[in-house]
C-alpha cells in the first residue's frame, strides 16, 4: 500500500473539496429548473397559460 503524507492528503482533500463545491453549484441549479419547471406545469394544469394559433406564436418570437 503506497504510504502518503499528510500535505499531499491535505492537497487531495482540498482538490476533492473544490470538484464537490462545483457539483453542489449545478444540483443547485438543476433543482432551481426543476422547481420553475413543476410551477410552470400547475400553472398549464389550471389552466393558466396563453394560446395562440402556430403562425401568431411564430410571429411573435420572430420579434424576440
């Protein structure tokens, strides 16, 4: 077993902390989408959301 001292340990710890902070950053953001995402639907389930014909829709994004 390769034996390691405790700066390299302590180097390692550090790197693996980093990946972990960076990891948390996207669960975060992947549960903030997830969130906006269920909101989005009870609000299309109750009948909250706009229509529009195709062509009217099509038109109005070509504004954007």
């Amino acid at each position: 077993m390769e034996q390691i001292d405790i700066n390299k340990l302590n180097m390692e710890v550090m790197a693996l902390k980093s990946k972990m902070n960076e990891i948390m950053d996207f669960i975060h953001e992947d549960l903030e989408f997830a969130r906006r995402t269920e909101e989005s639907w009870q609000e299309i389930d109750e009948g909250k959301c706009t229509t529009m014909p195709k062509e009217d829709f099509l038109n109005e994004i070509e504004k954007w």
